[in-house]
C-alpha cells in the first residue's frame, strides 16, 4: 500500500499519536445524504455471490455508472440499498466494498485536524474508543481516495 507522505517539512502528519474510533454500529456512515460508494469489479462479484445472484444480475439491480466509475445505488431517502433499513446494519458486511471498510480514516477525514472533528460530528465512533497506529491510519487511507 502507498504511503500518506509526511508533511512537506519532513514532520509526521498532524495524527501521528493515532486516532480512536470503534464502530457503534448506527448505521449514519451508509445514509443520511446522497453520496457515492465506489466499487469495482472484484467487490461487485464478491457481493454478487454472498446475494446468490451473478455479477451481471447483481450490477443491473445495485449498481450505477457515473462516469467511468461504478456506484452502490441509494434508496430514495439516500440509504444505502445494501442497508437493511430495520436493523441499520449492512447486509453484505462480510463482503462490503473498501470504502465502507476503510472508514473512517479517508484521505479527507484525516487531512487536518478540523477535517477530523468534522467526522467526530457526524460519526459518534469516530474519536472514541480504540487507538489506532499511524501506520493503520495511513495503511487505511491509502487504500481509496475519498
């Protein structure tokens, strides 16, 4: 995985002490606005087989083209159509894209500090709970760029 470069001075990112999060569980990181959840071939086949259904069935039904890219659609309320709407849980967790597994440590969660207290605001896991490492923060954020 590439590496989050340290500042241009040569000093570790603003988060080098790490930063907490544990998941609550809530379900508001998979709705609440209209977004995108990018995907790509490999996580539309993985999904595919834990719905028993082909990629082709499972891209026509979930998936929209924007632009060059490929998205997880949105209920009307801008849910996620993945999100079971009772239980807010997700119902391919296991196979759930990158994305998803990665938050939420994105690229733009932890450029600043402000941007970092902007998700804490949004996300009640989000700087609470377990310490993650530097290096699992920017292991994360590599991953996509969001």
């Amino acid at each position: 995985m590439a590496k989050i470069p340290a500042k241009s001075d040569g000093s570790e990112p603003w988060y080098a002490d790490g930063l907490q999060f544990t998941c609550t569980g809530c379900g508001d990181c998979c709705g609440g606005g209209p977004g995108y959840v990018w995907v790509n071939q490999a996580e539309i086949d993985a999904i595919a087989a834990r719905m028993e259904m082909t990629p082709a069935a499972f891209e026509k039904k979930y998936v929209k083209q924007i632009g060059v890219r490929r998205s997880i659609k949105e209920k009307r309320n801008f849910d996620c159509v993945l999100l079971d709407s009772e239980t807010r849980k997700c119902t391919v967790y296991e196979q759930r894209p990158r994305q998803c597994r990665t938050w939420p440590f994105w690229d733009s969660t932890i450029r600043t500090p402000e941007d970092w207290q902007a998700t804490c605001d949004v996300c009640p896991g989000s700087g609470k709970g377990k310490l993650y490492s530097i290096e699992t923060i920017q292991e994360q954020a590599a991953v996509i760029r969001i």
